[in-house]
C-alpha cells in the first residue's frame, strides 16, 4: 500500500515538473517575440487570467464528450477540448496556452477524478502541449493567416510524432505499472483491432499516431476557421495586444 502510494506521488511530482518545463519554454519563445514586436508588457495579465479561466473551463465540459474510434481500443477516444485552448493560444500567446491546458486537466481531475491513476490526464497534457507549443511559437513571430496555418501543420505534425514516442516510451508501460498489468495485454489490446499490432512499438505506429493525427488535423482546421469568428470579442479583451490571422 506505502509503495502504491508514493509511486502515486512520484508521478504526479513528474507530471507537475512536466508542466512546469512547458511553461517555461512558452515563456521563452513569448519573451523573445514580445522583444521582437517591441512590447514591454507583462506577458501574464488580469484579461490573459480571466480567458484562461474562460476557456479553460470550456475545454474541460469538451473534455467529458469523448468518442471511440474503430480503430483504437476503448481507453484510446477523440474529444476536442483542445480547441478552446487553440483558440486562446492564437489570442494570447503560447504561456495563456499551456496555463489553459493545465486548468481543463485541474477542472477534470477536480470534478471527475481519474480513472487512469492520472496517466491519461498526463498524457492529454503532454500531447496537447505538443500541438500547442509549436503552432503558437510559430504563429506568435507571423501573426496571418499563413502563419496560424504553418504552425498548425507543425503542431499536428510534431503531435503526431511526439505522441507515438511518449506513449511507447513511456506512458504505456507507465500505465501497465501502475495498473499491475503486462505489456503484453495492452498489445494484444491492439492487435485484437489491428493484426499488425505486434509490440508497443506497432501499437504506437498503427494506433496512436493515427488517432494524434486525426485530432491534430481536427483541431487545426476547426480553430482557423472559427478564430476569426471569435477574434473581434477577444480583441476588445485584449487590447493592449493587437490579434489579426485573417488577412
């Protein structure tokens, strides 16, 4: 029981070191692009706050619609609570991004709790913040439409990749740990969808990078077509920063 406990807190000290990194680098590439622009401003302001909380909450209520698809095992589902975080992405940089991510998965384990030992809600952090890093970083230097559509391919792409790594690596015998299970009856999990599936390597390959494929791609094309709808209302929130993908 001791050791169940402290592997518990164990991973959650990770998970938290994990968001704290992705902070971080988002605070970076925003400081560097704020220099660059010529803004002096606080890059975390009382609007970003109350957007984030915003959208934040929204993106957990799409977090509890969740989707099976035919080709995943049914731990595997497509929501789309990533969009809201696109969205403020685009709006407010990529630190607003990260900090509204963290808030849907906080919202979700507060209400719901968990039901993977807060595995999946680490991995929907990871994987999330490998769509949104790269889309806002390049979006944050171009701010037009060309930019928010190269920055979501990037971040579809790098989710797609990152995401097969990080689950083959690590969150799938990570969640086999924790669960007490064998590699093994995850794989065969897969291979009962997909005879391909023949290690957790293929398991990544077949299932995992087409379902982190498909959300990307989603995700990307929802947020660039309704950010513009939404810009004008998050522009008179945001006024010190000008917001402008559609010309």
């Amino acid at each position: 029981m001791l050791k169940t406990v402290v592997e518990n807190l164990v991973f959650v000290a990770e998970f938290l070191g994990i968001v704290f990194a992705t902070f971080v680098v988002a605070y970076l590439f925003e400081k560097i692009a704020n220099r660059k622009s010529g803004y002096t401003g606080p890059i975390i302001t009382t609007q970003k706050i109350a957007m984030v909380g915003l959208f934040g909450a929204i993106s957990t209520i799409l977090m509890m619609f969740e989707f099976p698809v035919p080709f995943a095992p049914t731990f595997y589902k497509l929501d789309f609570s990533e969009l809201p975080v696109m969205i403020v992405t685009f709006a407010f940089g990529p630190v607003a991004g990260i900090l509204t991510e963290f808030i849907k998965i906080l919202l979700k384990v507060m209400f719901r709790s968990t039901t993977t030992a807060f595995v999946g809600e680490l991995a929907n952090f990871c994987v999330g913040a490998s769509l949104i890093l790269p889309s806002s970083i390049i979006y944050i230097f171009n701010k037009t439409r060309k930019g928010a559509l190269l920055g979501s391919i990037a971040g579809t792409l790098t989710m797609t990749v990152f995401g097969s790594l990080f689950n083959a690596l690590y969150l799938l015998p990570k969640f086999a740990q924790m669960y007490g299970m064998d590699l093994g009856a995850l794989v065969g999990m897969g291979s009962a969808i997909n005879p391909a599936v023949t290690s957790i390597q293929t398991f990544a390959l077949m299932i995992v990078a087409p379902l982190n494929l498909l959300k990307g791609c989603m995700i990307s094309v929802l947020t660039i077509a309704l950010y513009k709808k939404f810009s004008p209302i998050l522009k008179q929130s945001n006024s010190f920063r000008e917001v402008n993908t559609a010309k």
